[in-house]
C-alpha cells in the first residue's frame, strides 16, 4: 500500500483540541490518515513514499456542506435578489423544463464549484436525484444524497410556505418508493463514499404519514433524515392556520424531531420551538449566506446553547463553502451585537466537525486525526490575502478566496490538484450549463408573457 505524504505543511487539524501543526506534515495510506506530526515526516523517508511539498501550504479538512440543491444554480443571477418565497411565481419549475442530460450538467456545475470551494462532502436534496448519482459518483467527491418527498396537493402555481389542506396517498406511496429505491441503489455505494438521508421537503406539503415514512425509511437504514423548517414567515403562519401549531411543534407532534433529523434554515423559531429543538437533540443545517441574502439572521446561539449539534450549508445558487464561513462569521457577531464572537476557529469547527456530526459521520470525516477518511484540502497560503500566516485559520475565514484551494483529496485520492479538476470536463460542463440556464429562461418568459418578471434577460437563448 503506497503511502502519500504532504510535507513542510501548516496542518490545521480541526481536532477538539483544534491543534494546528506549524512546519508538519500529514501521511496517508489506503484512503485513511495514517499519521500527523512527527510520525508523518517520518513516513516521508520511508522508500516508496509519494511526497507532496507542502512548503507555503496549509492542509485543512475537506469542508462538509449540510444542505445543498446543485441543480437549483439554474436560477443564479434570477432568485438572490427577490426575497424568499419568491415576488414572481411562474406555473413551471425551470428545473422541470431540461432534458435527463440537461440536469447532469446542472448538477455537475455545483459538483465542480464543490470541489473549488473545497467541500469534500456535500448532501444533496432534489427530487430525482437518480437521473445524475452516477454522475455525481464519478466526480471523486463525498455524497449524502436526500431524495425529497412531499405529499401536498397543490398548484402549478404554489410556493413555498402557502398553506396546503391536502394530501394524496398515491403520491406518498410513490415518492416514498422512489426515495427507497435512491437508498437501495446508493447508500454505502463506492467504498461508502454515497450515502443516503430521507427527506421530506417542507411542513405544510408533508402529511403526518409521510413524516412517518421518511422517519421510518431513515431508521431502517440507521441514517438522518431532512427537511426545510421555519424558513419563512409565511410558513409559520401557514402551519398555525392549518394545525393550529407553529411548524416545529406540529413536527414534534408527529415524531420528527430528535437526534436523527437534520433540519434546515430554522429561521423564525419562537422560544418554545427552540427549547423543542434543543431538548429533542435535533440536528440544525445553518446557511447564513443563504439566509443574510433572505435578510435574516437564525437564532444560532440560543439553538447551541438549546443542546443543538449546528453544520453549515449553501443551499441554493452556489456552493460556496468558503462564502458560508465568512457569512457565518459575519452574522453571528451582528446578532449578538460582540466583535469578537464566534472566533473564526468556532465558525471552521462547525463547517467540519459540527456538520460532520449534524449528519452522522463524526467517526470517519470532519478532521484530521488518524483513522479518519483523508478528505482534505490543501490551501496555497502565500497569497496577497493570506500572507503574513500568522494565523492561518482567521486569515482563510476573513480573507480566503476559492481560488488559495489548490487542491482536493477524499479518500486520500487527488479530485483536485494543482487548481485543476481531474474528474470533470470543467470548460465542457460550464460552456453547456451557460447555454442551458439562457435558453430555458427565455423559454419560460416567452411562454408565460403575463407573469410580472423583474429581469431583463440578455438577447440569445432561444
Ligand atoms: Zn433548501
């Protein structure tokens, strides 16, 4: 077994003691971390060892992103900027307007961005998802694929968070099957490097027997399950009007929270919804880039300080990883009005350890310690906006750009390397996903010239 070691590296272990190693090296072997520190150098002189000079590198672990929709970078530069849900609603999902092929290179678009922002890990919620598993198995990265479900009868028209009054058993029967058979066919696939998570995809479209289901689903294959929850105000007042409860209380009504759900956004929590949360030891997926975008900031650290385990995620539009950091940083300091809280030591912990432990995998990835997966990523710190390193971890939260990852290891295998992607045609991929995006745009303007739209595409697309 050939061992790779990086060396005369800054190693920044995100270990619970968050030791960084200055002038250190890291050595892997068969996929895993076989040494940090001294026994690493060591393993360098070793006959047969593949040395990597790290000189003027640091060597962090892969970022995990809890909450992820690739596809969705079909609306970048239309949803960022008209509020959540959206001031313009058309009859079609422009992500039901492309082909099978077309919604490949969606997903492989967010798949490269991924591995340029150095995300290792990525779950990924759609509906469909088997249409591009392959595909996203193919690109060397770490995936947790989370087939939605949702049983609502609702209109061509509706949107996120408007109340639903019923519900179709076919259609639960149905997207339930479809998410048993995405954990079939993929969880633990590729040496485990595909797992699955039931999701159900909001509160007011999920009845209380597909809550059941997707909960059910997730325990027999000893997994997490997903859902969007309080993520906006509309759904808050939608769920009081429906249940006559807000949504984490109709939730804990019906079994779901607990240590095996991954809940995302959880923006407008009221006092009791936190103590809910907390006490049930539910998992939270935080996207404060997502979320300051939407204008808000969620009630972070009264759903920690509740007994929540906190991952960070993108969501929609980009997978930026290093963006969410800074944001993360950025809006909790605001909303507990302290310059100097969180420490960009607490923020990168919880974009590693806290979201490797909000989906279950704190035993195999989110630091580097021997034993664990050698899911990595290496960062060229002699940069105009690194440099002086004395503080390598604060340097990368405040100023670090995607473009300082020169490279990406999981399972101790090089997806990146040296700023080039080795698993995607990266130029292929992006000229495709640019022609896509216009055409299906234009095409939706044009079909539906009614609905008020306040973009003016570029001219093309057609
Ligand atoms: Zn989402």
């Amino acid at each position: 077994m050939s061992t790779t070691v990086i060396t005369n590296a800054t190693i920044v272990t995100c270990d619970p003691a968050r030791t960084v190693l200055h002038d250190s090296a890291i050595a892997i072997a068969g996929g895993r971390i076989a040494a940090v520190g001294a026994a690493a150098s060591e393993a360098a002189q070793v006959p047969g060892a593949r040395v990597v000079d790290g000189r003027g590198k640091a060597v962090f672990p892969g970022l995990i992103n809890c909450h992820a929709h690739l596809t969705a970078n079909l609306f970048r530069g239309i949803a960022e900027d008209f509020g959540f849900p959206s001031s313009f609603s058309f009859p079609e999902d422009p992500r039901d307007m492309v082909s099978d092929e077309e919604t490949v290179v969606m997903a492989l678009l967010g798949a490269i961005e991924c591995a340029r922002t150095g995300s290792t890990t990525t779950v990924e919620i759609a509906g469909g998802i088997d249409r591009y598993a392959e595909d996203l198995s193919r690109t060397g990265l770490r995936w947790v694929l989370a087939e939605n479900t949702g049983d609502g009868i609702v209109e061509p028209t509706f949107r996120a968070g408007e109340p639903v009054f019923s519900y179709s058993e076919a259609r639960r029967e149905e997207d339930l099957e479809r998410a048993g058979r995405l954990f079939e066919g993929w969880h633990g696939g590729k040496s485990d490097r595909i797992t699955c998570m039931g999701s159900t995809s909001l509160v007011e479209t999920s009845s209380p027997a597909l809550l059941r289901g997707v909960r059910e689903l997730a325990e027999k294959h000893d997994s997490r399950y997903t859902i969007h929850l309080n993520q906006s105000r509309l759904e808050v007042e939608s769920l009081t009007l429906m249940r006559g409860v807000r949504p984490t209380q109709s939730l804990f009504h019906n079994d779901y929270l607990g240590p095996r759900l991954l809940a995302a956004h959880c923006r407008f929590l009221d006092p009791s919804e936190i103590s809910l949360l907390g006490t049930t030891r539910s998992n939270i997926a935080h996207q404060p880039a997502m979320a300051a975008r939407r204008a808000v900031i969620p009630p972070i650290p009264a759903l920690r300080d509740a007994g929540c385990v906190i991952g960070m995620g993108t969501d929609n539009n980009t997978q930026d990883m290093v963006e969410v950091m800074r944001t993360g940083l950025f809006t909790e300091r605001i909303l507990r009005q302290d310059g100097t809280n969180p420490q960009p030591e607490d923020v990168l912990q919880m974009t590693t350890m806290g979201s490797a432990r909000a989906i279950g995998m704190a035993g195999e990835i989110g630091s580097l310690e021997v034993g664990k997966k050698a899911d990595l990523m290496i960062v060229n710190a002699r940069r105009s906006n690194l440099a002086p390193t004395t503080r390598i971890v604060s340097a990368f939260v405040h100023n670090g750009q995607p473009s300082d990852i020169e490279s990406v290891m999981v399972d101790g295998e090089f997806v990146m390397r040296d700023g080039k992607v080795l698993t995607i045609d990266e130029e292929a991929v992006i000229e495709a996903a640019d022609e896509i995006g216009r055409r299906v745009w234009r095409r939706l303007v044009d079909r539906y010239p009614n609905v008020p739209f306040p973009v003016t595409l570029p001219p093309g697309g057609c």
